[in-house]
C-alpha cells in the first residue's frame, strides 16, 4: 500500500499501473487517471460525496466505486442546528464585537438575536440528514417541522409531528430554513432572488 496523489502518477507510474485499489482519493478520478490505472478493482472514498469520480467512466472499466453515505450524517445535522442557533442569537457579529474591544458599550435590542425555541423550522430535503436535523429541532427545542421533498415521508410525519408542504409554503411559513440537498441538476439555482424575497 502505498500513499499517492494523481499528480505524481509520472513519479510513481509502476505503482498506478499496479494498483488494483484506490482509496480515499479527493482529487478528480477521470478516464484519463483510469488509463493509467489497467489494474484497478475497486475505488472507495471516506466520504459522503463522491462527485469528484467520473462514474461513467468507472462503469465503462467495471471498477467499483464505494463511498461512506452515513458517515457524517449525525455531524452534519449537528453543524446545521449550531448555524441555525449561532444566527439567531447573531453569535458571529456579536463575537466579532467583542474581538474588537466593543463588549464594554451598550448594545440594543437588535444585538440580542431571536429565540429558537418554539419557532418553525423549514427543511428542504428530508434524507437521513433532514431527519437527524428534524430530531434535534423538534425534541430539542420544541420547534415545528415544515418540510418539502420529492416525496413525503411518513417516518418523518409521525416521528417529529412533521408537515409535508410546497416549497413556497414552506418560504412563507417557516422561520429559518435549511437546504439539506445534495447538489444535482435538479436542485441547481433551486433558490434564487423570489425565494429569499419570501
């Protein structure tokens, strides 16, 4: 086993050309990488994503391609609901405030943020992630649930008392939103100037 990087495929040819496995590469994994690469087997990346491998390209060579789809699952849920309480109590600019030596002057009602508790949570995309999020808002701070997806989900309906709604609903109704979408055609540009005016 060895630790390469594509860009030393010309330092280490032997190695690529012998290598009948791939393991957590984050550079781009093309046709041209596979030329180099007769041998190879099976190919896995330690993450959720694996946009950075020419898929088509892999099935043209039947070379496995494995990923970790819930490896972060519970992480990422974690970060959204610290983003979505660290903007409303305006965490970052009140920090900023006081790395700036401001803490000693008044600040008015417009520094105190706003509550999460209680508030309408929108989820746009209700996978393992928006559950895992859903759970937390809901059990954790008592927030309601508006989601919108390709498809309802019962689990999500009966778990956490959520509400299946259109996207505009959801634009209209819910006090913070989160997008819990991978990017695909579908979902590119899903939100643009109309939708942040609502």
């Amino acid at each position: 086993m060895k630790n390469l990087r594509p860009e030393t495929v010309s330092q280490h040819a032997e190695a690529f050309a012998q290598a009948e496995g791939l393991l957590g590469s984050s550079e781009k994994v093309d046709a041209a990488l596979l030329e180099k690469m007769p041998k190879l087997r099976a190919t896995s990346t330690v993450s959720v994503g694996y946009d950075n491998f020419d898929v088509e390209a892999l099935n043209a060579r039947r070379v496995l391609l494995m990923h970790t789809p819930t490896v972060l699952t519970e992480t990422v849920a974690d970060t959204v609901m610290a983003l979505v309480l660290s903007t409303a109590r305006r965490v970052v600019e009140v920090a900023e405030r006081v790395k700036a030596g401001e803490w000693t002057k008044s600040i008015g009602p417009d520094w105190f943020g706003t509550d999460v508790h209680h508030k309408t949570l929108g989820i746009v995309g209700m996978g393992r992630i928006g559950m895992a999020l859903a759970q937390r808002a809901h059990f954790g701070f008592g927030m309601p649930i508006l989601y919108n997806a390709r498809r309802q989900h019962p689990q999500a309906e009966e778990r956490f008392n959520a509400r299946y709604c259109d996207l505009d609903t959801l634009l209209q109704e819910a006090d913070f939103v989160c997008l819990i979408l991978p990017l695909s055609e579908e979902t590119h540009h899903l939100f643009g100037q109309a939708q942040f005016a609502k």
